[in-house]
C-alpha cells in the first residue's frame, strides 16, 4: 500500500478542483449551532476497504447494555449509547506530521493539517497517503465564510470486487485525533474501464454573534476510478537510427530512476494491459532527460496492480547520464 511518496500539500492560491464524473455519493453532515463551537471538528476520511470494516467494537455489546435475545434481535437498556455501533478508534500524528495512522487498522488519511508557521501565520495542509492520487485541494475565505476542499482518487483495477467505506476523521481542541468506523458510509465499487464512483463527507458549522455570524464547511471527496492495469512492463531504448539497443523488464519493485544507456535516444514503453479477454499492448514514447532536471515529459505513471485489485500507482523517470 505504501509504494509511492507521500503527498504533502501546503496551501499558498486558491485552486481548482477538477470535475470527476459522480455516480454515487454520500455525506456526513454536520448541524449548525449558535454560539460555541463544537470542540471536535471533521479534519478528514480514512479510506478502509473490505467487509470487515464494518464490525462493531468486540466489546460494544457489554459495555453499552445491549442484549441479544435468542432471535439474534437487539434491547437497549437506559443507559445504552444511540452510537454502539460506531467503534471510536485512536489516531496518531506521523513524526514528519504527514499522516494520521489508526492502531490496527489499514487504510488510506486523507486530510488537513493546521499550524503556525515562522511567523505565526496559519499554514493550511492536506495530507494524503501514498496510493491516493490527483489530490487537489480548495479554500476559500469571506468575511462570513471559510470553506475548505479536499479531493482525491484511489484507482483500481477491473478485478477489484471490494466495498469502499468513507470513515470521518476528527480533531479534538487538545489535538488529538480520532475516527468513527462500524457505520460508515459505503459504496461496493466494480465495473468497466473508466468508471468513477464518488463518496463525500462533509460538515458545517454556524456560529453566531450579536450582529454576525459565520460558517465554516470543510469537504471530503474520494473517487474510485476502475482504470487499465499494466501485467507486465517493458522499456525499449531505441538508437538514433530507431533501433534497439536493449530491453528492459519493469517490475512494481524497480527503482524509480531508470538510467539509459548511452547509445539511447529515445525509450518505448511497452505495457500488456492485464485483460483476460484479449491481449493488449499499449506503448509511450519518452526522451530522457538530465537528473536535475524539472521537466516531468520524461516521467511514465505506471499502473500495477495488487492481489486485490489496488492499483500501486509509482512514477517512473527516465534519465540520461
């Protein structure tokens, strides 16, 4: 799951969230109030995947006074929780602060980050783990609103058979993080090449003064995109004569700089699109570029795919000496 650089974006513009093709969604909304604000604010999702995301807490049933009877149907006693089935799970701060982790629970964080800078002005980040891609995000700041966006895509393959569940993330005033999984909202996701199916959480909150009054929304989206996924891989290096020099087999594991030889000019990728109905090939032109370089026409985005269907998205550049 952990296969390609984190993504860590500090926000200085305003952008542009671009437009995704949504076939289902949902949301979490958050009541408006007068007054204070409530202390624990929606900060992000936590993407889990599989069936078993959806269990209660193992101790859910006696500490809250539920009772099952031999029809298997639940009581509440008076002091039973309304929320026994959502299991509050603790969350920590990676060291480098790019990251929320969840003890014993695999996924993907997505969401924002805030602290002071240098010169104690507020610096706003959305932190995204690796295997979620096209992250965009969004502010933007009125005198009665702030609104906040947050987007980004987990691609798959056309073998993926999984449900996808969209967990609320939250952040207490002490700093703490924490998530709430057992009755999230969920989307099973399957079908052809270039499906997208799009969750969001979000949430809004009024506060209002004598003479005012202000909102703050923060939003999250999550796309899953069915994609083409690459079985195998292989770079031609082609001479200036459009003749091969040698080739390359390209695995998940091969490391991210790909050096060329000296006589190469140009690089073929070749992928064979991993399709059990036909064979298909697909092929990329590249020209290497110098290490230092900025340029990014020299970078091929390469789509393996896990036993489960997850596509592990890594970035290969191709570099002359």
């Amino acid at each position: 799951m952990k296969n390609k650089k984190r993504f860590v974006i500090s926000l200085t513009t305003i952008l542009i969230l671009l437009g995704t093709i949504t076939l289902t969604g949902c949301q979490l909304a958050r009541p408006s109030t007068n007054g204070n604000v409530t202390s624990d604010k929606l900060c992000g999702v936590f993407v889990t995947i599989g069936y078993e995301n959806t269990a209660m807490d193992a101790d859910a049933l006696n500490n809250r006074n539920v009772t099952v009877d031999n029809n298997g149907e639940l009581s509440f006693g008076e002091a039973a929780d309304a929320s026994f089935n959502g299991n509050r799970i603790e969350g920590n701060l990676s060291e480098d602060k790019t990251t929320v982790t969840f003890n014993g629970v695999s996924g993907y964080y997505m969401g924002n980050l805030h602290e002071e800078d240098e010169n104690g002005e507020d610096n706003n980040r959305l932190m995204c783990d690796p295997g979620l891609g096209d992250v965009n995000y969004a502010i933007n700041v009125t005198d009665n609103t702030e609104e906040q966006k947050g987007e980004a895509t987990l691609d798959v393959s056309k073998k993926f058979h999984e449900p996808v569940y969209l967990n609320p993330v939250y952040l207490t005033s002490e700093g703490s993080y924490y998530t709430i999984m057992g009755n999230s909202q969920g989307s099973s996701c399957s079908g052809e090449i270039g499906t997208i199916y799009s969750q969001t959480i979000d949430s809004a909150i009024t506060v209002k003064n004598e003479d005012s009054s202000k909102t703050e929304s923060n939003s999250y989206k999550i796309n899953v995109a069915i994609v083409e996924a690459a079985k195998t891989m292989v770079m031609k290096e082609m001479n200036q004569n459009d003749e091969l020099v040698k080739a390359t087999e390209y695995f998940a594991t091969s490391p991210e700089e790909f050096t060329v030889d000296s006589e190469t000019s140009y690089v073929i990728v070749e992928e064979v699109i991993d399709n059990s109905l036909m064979v298909k090939y697909k092929r990329i032109c590249y020209v290497p570029l110098p290490k230092d370089s900025t340029e990014t026409s020299n970078q091929h985005h390469c789509n393996f795919t896990a036993e489960n269907g997850i596509i592990a998205p890594k970035i290969v550049k191709f570099i002359c000496e």
